[in-house]
C-alpha cells in the first residue's frame, strides 16, 4: 500500500507581506494557515486584509496582543486565546479551528485552555518532523518540518532538545545535517512523498522580507506544487481533521476522514 504523504505550510503574525505568500501559494496551488493576532511588535494587516486573505485561506488564531504565553498571567493568557477566535470569527464569518502559540512558547496549563476556547488543534514549532498531528490533553498538536529562514546548526539543536525528539533528529541526520533550508525542505519532502508523512512549511513574511528569501520561497513552492499529485496540499485544520490509522503512528501509512471537509485541489479553492 503507497503510504500517505500531505504538503502543508503555515505562515505566523498576520504581517501584510502575508499577501505575497498567499499570491505565491495560490500560482503554485498550495495550501495555507495564516496565524493573525489583532496586534503585534511587527505591522498587521487591517481588519479588511484578514477578511479578504480568509476567503482564500485557512486563519488560525495567535492571540490577540501577540503575547508570549509563557511569560502571561493565566487570566491574561486565557482571555488572548479566547478572544483571538471569537474576534476571527466574529471578522470572518468563518469557523477557526486552529490555534498557535506566539514564538512558539507555551505551558502544558495552556493547552487546556486553548481546548476551553473551542480550538481543535495547536500547531507548534517542533522542527523536522514529518508526524501526523499528535492527540494531547484533548487537542490535536501539530509540528512543523522546516522554517523558511536560514538557521545556524545550534537553532536545530536547541528545538530538538528541549523536545527530546530522537525521531527528528534522526530525520536530520540522514538528510544530511543542512544548515540551508531549501536543501533540507526538498530532502525532508522527498522522503515524505516516499515514505509518508506530512510536510510543513512554516515561516514569517516579515522575516522572508528581513533575509531576502522570496526566491527561495518560490523555488520550494514550485518543488511542493510538481508533488501534489503524490502529496495533497491541505490547510493545517484539514489535516488536524484526518485520523491516521494504527500504521501511520510515525508518521506513516494510510489515513482516514475523521469529519473534516478536505480539500485537496488549492487551485479551486482560490477561484
């Protein structure tokens, strides 16, 4: 049986360069999560830019004030993750599965708040990973595989340290300790494709502006877009809606609709 392999990219802070990856994702009929808060250190788009970009795309939470968790009074936490969706919602019209942490920073507290706000899943910033979407305290937790930015060894050390993830380690020691993005993107999806797993892309606009990595950008979006036909490209809410069977538990193998409306033709869905 071809095991099952999914592409999808994620994007964080709701900074109006967010268009350019959108405008990028749809000529290559990809998919994206946009993860908006209200405000944030960097510029955000106007409450008329998250409408018009939620058309198209998947918008996910990132609380309201773009506060790091970690270093927030509960009560403050809990009201940034609630409002972050009822504010989304209420501005969209549309439902908000999705749920990220600013930096990535949270507490094992946060998650059962994240849950009492109504979100399904949380994506985090464990890095190289190809896994499903893991059940935790009643979400589902979803890693990322590469960050469109270019990292220093020590960044890769660190992610995978504090997680203890022998798994991606492992990963990034067979594809060849890169410290260069693009070539551990387009060995990380090989492998996907190959042997099954998800493939996410995540990243910042503003920071794709800061390191002049647009044309990275697009060479990996061409790369992702010729797979597609071996790779669905989903939305991160789509893919925390998809249960992989017992076989898949690594990230590997067949899986099965657990009442999300999946997608798969991006092309359409940006028309």
């Amino acid at each position: 049986m071809t095991p099952t392999a999914l592409i999808t990219t994620s994007w964080d802070d709701g900074h109006p360069s967010d268009f350019r990856v959108a405008d990028l994702l749809a000529k290559y009929g990809l998919r994206g999560t946009f993860y908006v808060p209200q405000t944030a250190e960097t510029e955000t788009m106007t409450a008329a830019r998250v409408r018009d970009l939620s058309a198209h795309f998947e918008v996910g939470g990132h609380t309201v004030n773009h506060v790091v968790l970690a270093e927030t009074p509960d009560a403050d936490a809990r009201r940034e993750i609630a409002e972050s969706k009822s504010w989304l919602e209420d501005l969209t019209g549309r439902p908000c599965p999705m749920f990220c942490p600013p930096k990535g920073k949270y507490r094992r507290r946060h998650l059962d708040m994240v849950r009492a706000a109504g979100f399904a899943g949380i994506r985090t910033v464990e890095s190289l990973s190809l896994d499903f979407p893991r059940p935790t305290a009643g979400l589902m937790l979803m890693p990322t595989t590469v960050q469109a930015h270019p990292h220093v060894v020590g960044a890769f050390a660190r992610n995978l340290a504090r997680r203890a993830a022998v798994r991606n380690l492992w990963l990034y020691l067979l594809h060849g300790r890169s410290t260069d993005w693009l070539k551990l993107a387009r060995s990380l999806l090989t492998h996907a494709v190959n042997r099954g797993g998800v493939f996410h892309l995540w990243g910042h606009s503003w920071e794709l502006d800061a390191t002049g990595q647009w044309g990275r950008l697009e060479d990996a979006f061409r790369l992702m877009s010729e797979l597609t036909a071996q790779a669905p490209a989903l939305t991160n809410g789509e893919i925390v809606g998809i249960r992989p069977s017992p076989s898949a538990s690594e990230g590997i193998g067949k899986t099965t609709l657990a009442g999300a409306r999946v997608r798969t033709n991006a092309r359409e869905a940006v028309r």
